[in-house]
C-alpha cells in the first residue's frame, strides 16, 4: 500500500476527499495530514477519517523535526491541496517528483506568490476570461512552475461571479484530483 501525506492550510475539502477517495482503495491510504494552520478545519475532517494530524508553525516547516517525521512516514507522494506556504527546498530536492499541488488556474496563468483561492477568482473574472481550470503540478523551488501532470478546464459565463467560478473549480477539484493522485501511484 502506498503511503500519501497531504498538506494543508485551511478547510481541507480536498484533503478529506482525497482521503475518503484512498479509504476503500488498494493502491495508496493518506497516512497523515500536516498543517500549519493550527485552527484550519482540515484538523476536525482528517480525525473524523482516523487520519493522524501533524501541527507545525511556518519557522518548523523548515527545521528538521518536521523533516524527520515526513522521512519516517516514507511517502511515496506528498500532496498539498491547499497549502499555502512555500514547500522547503530540502524536501523537493529529498522528494523529486513525488510533491504534487493542485492550482485553480490553468497555468501559467495566475500563479505565483499570492494567486490562491479568491483571489484567483476574482482576477479571472475582472480579465473577463472565457475558461478556467485546474492545474495539477509538481512542485518546485518556484511557486506554480511545476511540470503540468494535468489540466482541465471550465467555461466561464460572462454572468459568473468569482463565487460562481470557485463553485466550478471546486468540482473540478473534486472529481479529478483523487484520479490524478491514483494514476501517480500506479505509475
């Protein structure tokens, strides 16, 4: 059985579908959540699974306690759904391609420092674009410059509100990003 870690920040929708995705599978479990968010309902959703949580502040993310803990898990895939601090170099270069993040964009656009979420959203639609998307990468030392895994798309009316344009993207999320994870572990 394949060994997922998830990282994430906030409610963890995507972690708990991930994790919900893995329960009744052969292929991979989600041994563990990590969070820097000590308040982050991601927490509540990974105990109701019996997934254990790990709570880190931003300055532990880089020391090597937290390091050391994921090396005695032996993930064969990190996943951060949601996760919004840069990963440490230390561990992409520990991990080559083996850390993958979900975008709600279709990079390269809207991404980097500061494109998560809302904000995402509300840029698309300000730009009066056509068609968003996902985009599921791995990650580097750059923030969403990852090789592509996979991308899908949405149509965007010109009536959508970016609360209308999450709503979509969270489907996407949903749908796709546990069959990306599945086809990576059978790789």
């Amino acid at each position: 059985m394949k060994k997922i870690i998830v990282f994430a920040s906030g409610s963890g929708t995507n972690a708990e579908n991930i994790i919900k995705y893995f329960k009744s599978g052969s292929v991979g479990e989600v041994v563990g959540v990590f969070t820097n968010n000590a308040n982050a309902k991601v927490i509540e959703r990974a105990k109701n699974n019996d997934v254990p949580v790990e709570v880190f502040t931003k300055a532990e993310l880089y020391e090597s306690d937290l390091v050391q803990k994921i090396h005695a898990i032996q993930p064969d895939l990190i996943v951060l759904a949601g996760f919004l601090l840069k990963f440490p170099d230390a561990l992409i270069a520990a991990y080559p391609d083996k850390i993958i993040n979900i975008h709600p964009a279709l990079l390269p656009k809207y991404g980097g420092k500061g494109m998560y979420g809302m904000h995402v959203h509300k840029a698309i639609v300000e730009n009066k674009e056509k068609e968003t998307g996902i985009t599921i990468h791995y990650v580097n030392e750059n923030y969403d410059e990852g090789a592509t895994i996979f991308q899908k798309q949405v149509t965007i009316l010109g009536t959508d509100t970016p609360e209308v344009v999450a709503e979509k993207i969270h489907e996407l999320e949903q749908k796709y990003f546990p069959m990306v994870i599945e086809d990576l572990l059978k790789a």
